[in-house]
C-alpha cells in the first residue's frame, strides 16, 4: 500500500498535469473543496463554481498557460511545490490589455495540507 506522502504527491502531479491538459473535470475532482488564494493579488476563488470562472478568465488571458514543476517535498503535514507558470499573454487580464508576448513566472513553494491525499486548496505567491 502506497503511503500517505506518496498518495498526496500522486494527486497534486495529477492535478498539474490536468491543468497544463486544460482537464479540469479533472482538475476539480482533485479537490476536497476547490480552493485558490493567490496570494499576490489577493485574489480568493473559493468553491467550484468561482474555481470554473477563474479557469476560465486565466485561460482566456493565457490559452497556453502551463506550469513546469521545479521541486516537490513531502512533510507529514502536506506537499510543498515549487513551480515555473507560462503562458503567452493574449487575453485581457486584471485589467491588463493583452501583449501578446510569452511569460515565465517562478512561483516560489506552495502549500497544500493534505489529510487523506486529497488536495483541499491550492495557495500561490508570487517571487
């Protein structure tokens, strides 16, 4: 049997995974309940339904956004990532107009407090 850290490192690479796909029916089932707080803006999608906009208003900015992990550590108490955001700016966003050139954002670790492998929220900031 697969331990408890490796359960919780399984679902968050297939919740990444899902995101870079655009999958996310998959994306969601990933969650206990889907959570994003990202951190440099402020910005709290809480539940599925503000999750589904927030997918939709990102992906619309950025149709080729992905993420490209970094690192990975497992604690007893949950999942630390570090990540590389990309994508090509071709969409309005937080009211910026689109510029049309491709960005990289590392994204310093983020956590996820996991209990049964499951990935409650995902919290973001940005360097």
């Amino acid at each position: 049997m697969a331990s408890l850290r490796s359960r919780r490192e399984a679902v968050v690479r297939e919740h990444m995974e899902a995101e870079n796909r655009h999958d996310f029916e998959t994306v969601i089932a990933t969650f206990d309940h889907p959570r994003y707080e990202l951190i440099a803006t402020g910005q709290v999608h809480d539940g599925e339904d503000e999750v589904r906009g927030y997918f939709a208003s990102s992906r619309g900015a950025f149709p080729d956004q992905r993420n490209e992990l970094v690192a990975m550590h497992s604690t007893d108490d949950g999942v630390w990532v570090e990540f590389d955001l990309l994508g090509t700016h071709d969409g309005a966003f937080l009211g910026f107009d689109p510029t049309g050139r491709t960005s990289a954002a590392g994204w310093p670790p983020s956590s996820s407090s996991t209990t049964n492998g499951s990935w409650p929220n995902a919290s973001t900031s940005t360097p």
